[in-house]
C-alpha cells in the first residue's frame, strides 16, 4: 500500500470532503443569516472530479472518506455519488455528516447506495431551543430521520453535539441518557473559532473536561478502546449502555500529533489544517487536464504543508477566516 507521510512522520489516511456549501439550516456557529456570500455553481467542484480526487488519494494511502457540507444531501444526485464512492475498493470507510432534514427520505437510498456510517449535528433535544441554535424550525424532520436511519440498519449513528455555555450546557445529562437508552453515539464538540462570523467567543466555550466532570455525576464513564478507523474522539459508555459517548477536544487537548487527514473544500482547494487558511488549489489542474502524476503531486504538497499543530487557542481567534460551511468540518 502507497503511503504518505507529512514532515512530522503522520499517515495521512483520511479525507473529508465538502460537497456543497449550500446548507438547509443557518446555524449560529455555522451559517450567518445575512451576508451570506454563496459559491457560483461553477466554481464548485463536480462528482466526477471529486471522485479524481478521491482515486488519487486513495493510490497514495487514503482509506477514509467523510462527505460533508454545508448539507451534503442537498446537492443533487448525492445518492448516485455516494455509491460511487462506495465502489471505489481502496476505500475502506465511507461516511457522510448531515443535519437529518433529508434523512428520513433520503436514508433507504443512501443505505441501498453502499452507505453504513452516519453522523447527524444535533445540538440539542429541545424543539424550542433547535429553532433557536439553526434560525430554522426542523427539529421533528430530523428525530424523524434518525429513527428512520437506525430502523434501516446505519450503524454507528454518530450525534454530533457542539457544546456552547449558555445554549445547550443544561442538556449535557440529555444527551447522556440517549446514549444509555439507544444506541447512538454522542460525540461532544469543544466549541471552536472557526470562520470570522462563527460569533465564537471564550465566554462560550466548554472544555471537554468539564463536561466530562458534569457527565460523570450521572454515572461512571468506563474507556472504550480505539478501533482502526477511529477519528479523534475519546470513547466511553456508561453502565449498560446501548450506545457511547465521545469526547472531541481539539482546543483542551489538541490531536495534532496524530492527525491523519487532509480537506477538500467545496470549491476545490487541499487543507492541511482546519483551522488555518492554508490552501492548495487542485480544482486548476483538474480542469487544466494536467495528469495523474501531476495531480498526486498537488496532493502531496498539501500533504508537505501539513503544520505541526494548529494555533487556535481559547483566548485566541485563530487563523480561519473560511466560513465551516465550505471547509468539510
């Protein structure tokens, strides 16, 4: 198998993907309401280039692929994507992050497209409070989704909780208890300064500590061991619990070290970081008809521009100003 390492010996196994910056929901960390500058059509990368992009990572040791947004179900003929991406065999593991409004339509298709793996980004468990957080009064649509997701077979279910001060702090036990009950697997997500107009701030922040401490007074949390696909989560259960709960701490305690990804935004540029703006452009070879070995050397330079560690730190905004929406989370 073709590996490739970046200056500080990582593996770089792993590719999240934004296939649109459209999105359904206008989330207060994500999305902002007004002076929204949307991508031309044009300027958006197309499957069959995305799935380029996906056959030269793959020949250079890439086994993991994230679909993501903005809302990836939103583009159309995502399901005839989805498959193709699940045909490609050097892919081992493939997943797509969604809000759920689609999902309870879109989930037997996506299932009988080849796709396992699922996150939804639930912030909370409160309708009131959903349409607060997403500026958007969906909440039903996506318990509905993830009812019907399980029901059909996906598995793990991944909820994705960013956890804010202020906002969903109250719910924390909320969602530990879904994780008793069914068997979902709720990831907790140190709130970041991502994009300038996230409205991020260290007033809200949370660290994974302290909700870790918050959640134990509920019950022991017990250590679940890594599996090899695993991204940077820190996995527990609690006592006979269905589902799990994880811990994703990239501003507490920062998984540079062994981070193993790269991002392919919506309109076609390489990231090394998440949270800085250092970007290769593979979208002009591309469409420049430059060739394979040309393009696996734009990968490869991503790869070399990998830094040590990011500089995002909680009383510091950081270096990304690219709203979420087009980077691929």
């Amino acid at each position: 198998m073709a590996q490739s390492l970046d200056p500080y010996n990582r593996e770089i196994t792993y590719l999240r993907i934004s296939v649109t910056d459209r999105c359904n929901l206008r989330c207060i960390y994500c999305m902002p309401v007004q002076d929204l500058k949307l991508l031309d059509h044009t300027d958006i990368l197309s499957y069959e280039e995305i799935l380029e992009v996906i056959r030269i990572a793959s020949d250079l040791g890439v086994r993991k692929v994230r679909l993501t947004g903005g809302e990836p179900l939103l583009r159309r003929n995502v399901v005839h994507f989805v498959a193709s991406v699940c045909r490609i065999s050097q892919i081992e593991d493939v997943s797509v992050t969604t809000n759920g409004i689609l999902l309870k339509e879109m989930a037997v298709p996506l299932f009988e497209a080849g796709l396992r793996r699922i996150n939804i980004s639930l912030d909370t468990l409160n309708p009131l409070k959903y349409r607060k957080i997403t500026q958007r009064d969906c909440f039903d649509a996506v318990w509905e989704g993830l009812q019907v997701a399980e029901a059909v077979g996906f598995s793990p279910i991944k909820l994705n909780v960013v956890a804010i001060r202020g906002v969903n702090d109250d719910e924390l036990q909320h969602f530990a208890e879904l994780s008793v009950q069914r068997p979902y697997h709720v990831r907790f997500i140190e709130y970041m300064p991502i994009g300038r107009d996230s409205n991020w701030s260290p007033e809200k922040y949370i660290s994974s500590d302290e909700i870790k401490c918050k959640l134990e007074t509920f019950g022991p949390l017990h250590k679940i061991p890594r599996a090899v696909h695993d991204g940077p989560a820190e996995r527990y259960r609690f006592e006979s619990a269905v589902g799990e709960i994880g811990f994703i701490s990239a501003m507490s305690h920062h998984f540079c070290p062994s981070c193993n990804r790269l991002r392919l935004t919506a309109d076609g540029m390489l990231r090394p970081c998440l949270f800085a703006d250092d970007e290769v452009d593979i979208k002009s070879p591309l469409r420049n008809g430059r060739s394979q070995e040309d393009l696996k050397e734009v990968f490869q330079l991503a790869i070399a521009r990998k830094p040590k560690r990011h500089h995002a730190e909680v009383l510091v905004q950081g270096e990304c100003i690219r709203p979420m929406s087009t980077i691929g989370g």
